[in-house]
C-alpha cells in the first residue's frame, strides 16, 4: 500500500532567498526576519535552508534563506537542497510564492546569468541589486528602471551590510500582492548546460546596452593581494599572522581569567559558610562550583581565538590563506574545497562537517569528513589551557615568543599533521583511480570587517558556551559528584573516600588501560564523562580532585594540585591524547547523520582512538626516558 | 593554448573548455563560474614550485584555479571588439 504524505504548511506566503555564493543573502536574511545566521566573507558559508520571520504589518512572510549556487544544475549537496526547494521538491516544503534573487552589484555579469535561469523556471520573481553602496563607490552606476525593462522583472536595491539596508526590499514585498501571481505554471525542466552560452550573450547584450560592460576590478583588493597573496611574502605572514593570534590567547586572558577564578572562590567560600557540612554543600561545592567554575575560566581564551577568526572570516583573507596552503593540501590529496570545512572545525566539528556539504566529489567529502575532528575545536582549549597553564612555565623563548603560546601552537599544528597524514595514508591506499581534485575557489573582494558582525559573533560564542556550561557539563559534573561520592567508604577504610566510590572503582579498573600512557585512575576516570565533550573533562578533574581533596582545599584552584599530583609525563601524555581522541559524541552523532549510517562513525572512532592511544604511549615512554616521569 | 601556460598578466579569452572524462561535471563547474567562451581571463599570479595553484580573473570574479583544471581551458588571443 502507497501512502501519501500530506503536509500542512503555514498559511503565509514563502519567499526564497537565491543567489549566487557570497553575493549576500543571509546578510539581506538577516536584515528581514532579525535572525542571527552567520555571515562571513566567503562563498558556501549557508549550507542549509534556513527559515525566518518577516513581520510587514498587514501580513507576515515566511523567508527562506538557501545555500549559495552558481547556475540551476546542482553539483553538491547544498547546491541541490536550493535546486529542489524551488522546483518544490524538498521534503517538508512547499513551492516558493515568490523568489527574491540576490544579486552583487559589483557583479552583475556572472550574477545575472542566474536571474535568466530562475526565470526560465517561472516563478514570480523579484531581483535585489545587493551591495549597492560597494558598486557606488566604484563607480559602478546601475540604472534601475533600465535594468527593469531589460529584464521584465521588477527590482529593488538593497545594502546588506546596513541597518535598514532592505527598505526597499520590505517596501516592494509590502506592496507585492501574493493572491494574483501564481506559482503553478512552473516548469520542471532545469536549465541546461546547452544554455549557458546562449545566457552569456544575452547578458552582455544587457550589460552593453546599459553601459555596464567595462570591467571594472576592485583596485584595492588587487592592492592587497600583491602583498598578502605574494608567492614569498604571502605564506610569511600567514604563518605570522597565526602564530600572533596563540601567543594572544595567552598574553591577553590572564586579566579576566582572574577575575573569574576570583568570582568562583568568592561564591564556593559563600555557599561553605552559609550551609552546614553536608552532602549539599558538598554537592554544591565540589560538584557544581568546582566543576563549572573550572570551565568558566576559560570562556576569555576562546573568545580570544574567537576574535581572530571572526575578523580573518569577515575581512575577506580566509580564501585567501586557503590559497596559500592549496599546495600541502593537494600534495596529500585533498580537495582544495575541503579548506574552508576543515578551518570550521577549529571552532567546532559539527559545523565543519556539515560544510562539507559544498565538496562535489563523494570520496573527497568523504575524506574531508574522517579528518575534520584532528582540527583542534575550541573545546579542546580548555583542556589544553589548563595542562599548560599548569605544566609549561610561563617564560620567554627567544625573540619575545612566549614559551606557553608556542606549545599550544604546536599542538594546533600537531593536530594539522595528523590530519594530513590520515589523508595521505587513505589516498595511497584507497585511492582507486588517478585522482582529480579541483579547488575552483573564489577569492572576494576584500571588507573592512563590520564591528556589529564581530560583537554578534562573540555573544552567540560566548551563550553556546554559557548553554552547555549550564547544560552538558552541568548535568554530568552532578552524575559524577554523585558517582563520586557513594557509596560510602567502608567503617574503619583508609585512605580517600573516593577510592570507595561507584567512580574510585570504575576508575581503578580503566587505569590498568590507561597505565602503559600514563593516566592515572583520576584522569581515566574522568575520561568517561568527558566523551560526551571535551570540556567536560576539566570540570570533571576539579570535582574528583576537590571530593578526594576533602572540604578544606576545594576553594584551591585546580592547577596547583595537578602540578603537585602529576608528572611532565602524564601531562604531556594527555595533551597528546587531546590532539586526536574523539571525546564528542555530538560529532559522532554529525557524522552518522550525514554519511547515513553506523559504517563511516564506526570507522572514525576507532582509528581516532588508536591514533591517541599510539600518540599518548609514544609521547609517554619518551618523556619517560628522558627522565620526566 | 592552455590557461595554465599563459603568463602572468596578460588578458585573453576564453576559446572553449575542454571535457574530463574521470570527472565530466568539472566542464559545467567551470562553465558556471564563467568559464564561457569569449570571456576574458587574465592569470594574476602564481604560487612559487611550478605555479599550482593560480589566481585566475574570470569577466569580474577572481578564482584560485589548481593547475590541473587550468589545464582544461583553451584560450586564444582577444579579437578587434574585445
């Protein structure tokens, strides 16, 4: 039996956000309903149909923000996800009312090929000139209302990057009456590749006639890249401009991180006041305080690296950095199109994996999807902060570097090699045929990075951590505290009474595992919560340290216990297991829902566990036979 | 003559893009990015040991091409109305 599926969609209006990549929908999205997406200056930042609001006053709309294509024929799976929302394909939506199509002003000759092309399908369509303030001061001048009739398309200007930059844009929508077009007539048929010629021609027709057909470059963006794209000069600042921003997430969190150390022990010394002995206030001070507290810390450091990357996305300079490094991705057989997933994943896997969406290639993605969690994600920066912070002495090498932001360097690149290493090893052995690898990346024109984007980019950075602060970490440093803490020791037990515990026991018996690399049972112990995120593995350290401790050092700061508790060895041991360990089981989770099934997830974990394993036991017995055990 | 043996900086256009048979849909790719025939290309530069990748200016959009699907655009000198 056939059963057909009956949706019921909202009754108002949807209108769909198409354009080329980077041409600035989500920008123009953003500006309509309010949202927050994220914008940066590069192509594929949307690869996902993203929905929101539009509130006119006499009606509301619904805007459909899609990922960014270059023609009507999809090549990868985020091209298609806008192919099939306007064909009215998509499961779950209905057929756009109306199409905004976005185009860059200061491009019109490849961006109007694709107006041609959605107006081929017949769908009611409204052009948007985007970034008109750009084109202006270029002295691109677009007559409008000659556009209008060469297209027989009405068409509004907008300013993307400007508050109120869509009046125009809500004007037109406002006065658009949505009951007298129709979007039935529709044809199914996708514009050929035969066609693209034929579409070339009559832009430049267009282009001509309205005196628009000169080309005109950005001279400032050329400025820069002669220096910043220079085949000597280029890779120098790069490697420069990357080593600045480790040696700032250290130099310059010291200030507020105190504060906040100093704010978690006025609050923990409060509470012991305040509560009698107890198993509450046990609860609450060594588990939460101590827990959260030992995370908190180290919110400055990530909205440091933060910073960086947002303005490195904004301005512009992150193709071109990918660019740069096009070679050593290419000579282990990488698409240059995996760049821009795996720089993602430095903030965090999942969307690093999702990006993947844009690489056309299946084994390429593939690839590029097996190796995104060797990027060291800023979860992992307060694992790393913490052991350094604690274990690497804060002084000087040569030149000025400090010693602390050089190791965390090093680990970020450790992790960058172990990634390229995997993906040589899969191309000798599991390529089949000679290899095409393509990068067919643009390189915008540059921006100056806009203030409100960065202010907004470090708030939802700062809430995502705040949420899972308050809930994954929340809820698992209370499992542990309760794991840790019963059952009771035995009448006349020696020793801690945590070694006694559902945790001391479970410890015990995962650091015979953990012994060949160093781990003791506290480390193994709190290795298990911690798969389900990384941070989750400080919190946890400072509940099991601050419950064995006793009451009267859980104000103590986490550090100085594990300098007294651990040796070099067994610190760098951990480091090194943080660089490939696959303590994520969101990631785990990305990975199964975009490969569709258990085989992919499976082979990741294992091979990341062995590759820790093997790296920590290295690392381990070296460090030993130097004498630092 | 290929794209990827045209020097630095000098302006031609596009003849037509050869196809690919271990990865046909590389030829529509490039076709939508504005590889069409007649469009003018200009190599910006290239990267040191043995120019791979290119900085590639296409009609008005720069791209970074690798070598290898540079080497599938033909390019010819501009004609008078160029």
């Amino acid at each position: 039996m056939t059963e057909s599926k009956i949706h019921f969609f909202p009754k108002e209006p949807l209108v769909a956000l198409v354009g080329n990549p980077n041409s600035g929908k989500t920008s123009l999205f953003n500006l309509l309903t309010g949202g927050k997406q994220k914008v940066a200056n590069y192509a594929g930042v949307t690869v996902e149909r993203k929905e929101g609001k539009l509130d006119l006053g006499s009606q509301s709309l619904r805007i459909l923000d899609l990922p960014g294509v270059y023609s009507l024929y999809p090549r990868s799976l985020d091209e298609e996800i806008t192919c099939n929302v306007l064909l009215g394909r998509a499961t779950g939506e209905k057929k756009p009312d109306l199409v905004l199509c976005v185009l860059d002003a200061t491009n019109l000759r490849r961006n109007l090929r694709l107006v041609l092309a959605v107006k081929r399908m017949r769908l009611p369509c409204i052009v948007v000139i985007n970034m008109m303030d750009i084109a202006r001061k270029r002295g691109i001048d677009i007559n409008l209302s000659k556009l209008e009739q060469e297209l027989q398309l009405p068409i509004v200007e907008s300013i993307g990057i400007q508050t109120k930059g869509d009046k125009a844009v809500r004007e037109k929508l406002a006065a658009y009456d949505f009951k007298t077009h129709d979007n039935t007539l529709n044809s199914t048929e996708i514009s050929d590749h035969q066609l693209i010629e034929a579409d070339n021609t009559v832009v430049q027709g267009i282009l001509k006639r309205m005196g628009l057909d000169q080309i005109i470059a950005d001279p400032l963006s050329d400025r820069f890249d002669r220096i910043l794209l220079h085949p000597i000069v280029g890779p120098i600042i790069l490697f420069i401009v990357l080593f600045f921003i480790f040696q700032a997430v250290f130099s310059w969190a010291e200030y507020p991180k105190e504060m906040i150390e100093a704010g978690t022990d006025f609050v923990s010394q409060f509470i012991s006041n305040l509560l009698p002995e107890g198993w509450l206030q046990s609860l609450l001070v060594h588990g939460v305080i101590a827990g959260l507290g030992g995370v908190l810390v180290f919110l400055p450091q990530i909205l440091i690296l933060f910073f960086f990357i947002l303005l490195l996305e904004e301005s512009g300079y992150l193709p071109r950095a990918a660019y740069l490094l096009d070679r050593l991705m290419g000579s282990v057989g990488l698409s240059g199109r995996s760049f821009i997933p795996l720089l993602s994943s430095f903030a965090c896997a999942i969307p690093g994996i999702m990006a993947t969406r844009t690489i056309s290639n299946a084994r390429d993605r593939l690839v590029t999807i097996l190796i995104a969690p060797l990027m060291t994600c800023s979860a992992r920066l307060p694992v790393y902060a913490l052991l350094i912070g604690a274990f690497i002495p804060a002084r000087k090498i040569a030149f000025g570097i400090e010693l602390q932001g050089f190791v965390l360097f090093a680990l970020y690149a450790a992790g960058i090699l172990g990634a390229m290493l995997v993906a040589w090893i899969l191309k000798t052995f599991l390529s089949s045929q000679k290899a095409f690898h393509p990068l067919m990346m643009e390189l915008p024109n540059y921006h100056m990075p806009s203030f409100k984007n960065i202010v907004i980019g470090l708030w939802q950075r700062t809430i995502i951590f705040l949420k899972r602060v308050g809930g994954t970490i929340l809820l698992l440093t209370i499992a542990l505290w309760f794991l840790a803490s019963y059952p009771n020791p035995p009448l006349g037990a020696i020793g801690p009474a945590i070694e006694y515990s559902y945790a001391g026991m479970l410890g015990k018996a995962l650091a015979i595992i953990f012994a060949p690399i160093g781990f003791n049972w506290e480390i193994s112990i709190a290795l298990v919560p911690g798969l389900a995120a990384r941070e989750v593995v400080v919190s946890s350290l400072a509940t099991v340290y601050a419950i064995a401790g006793q009451a009267s050092s859980a104000e103590e700061a986490l550090t100085p216990i594990l300098q007294q508790g651990w040796s070099l060895a067994t610190a760098l041991s951990l480091l090194v297991w943080f660089v490939f360990a696959p303590q994520c089981l969101s990631t785990i989770a990305v990975v199964k829902r975009e490969t569709g099934g258990y085989k992919i997830p499976m082979i990741m974990l294992t091979y990341l566990f062995s590759l820790a394993y093997l790296a920590s036991f290295i690392t381990y017995q070296t460090a030993l036979y130097f004498g630092l055990g | 003559m290929r794209l990827n043996q045209l020097p630095i900086n000098v302006t031609q256009r596009v003849k037509k893009v050869n196809p690919f048979t271990l990865m046909p849909e590389i030829e529509h790719q490039l076709a939508d990015i504005g590889f069409i025939p007649g469009e003018k290309v200009t190599v910006l530069r290239k990267n040191l040991f043995g120019g791979d990748p290119m900085m590639i200016r296409i009609g008005l959009s720069t791209f970074a091409l690798r070598k290898q699907e540079a080497e599938l655009i033909e390019v010819e000198d501009l004609k008078d109305n160029d």
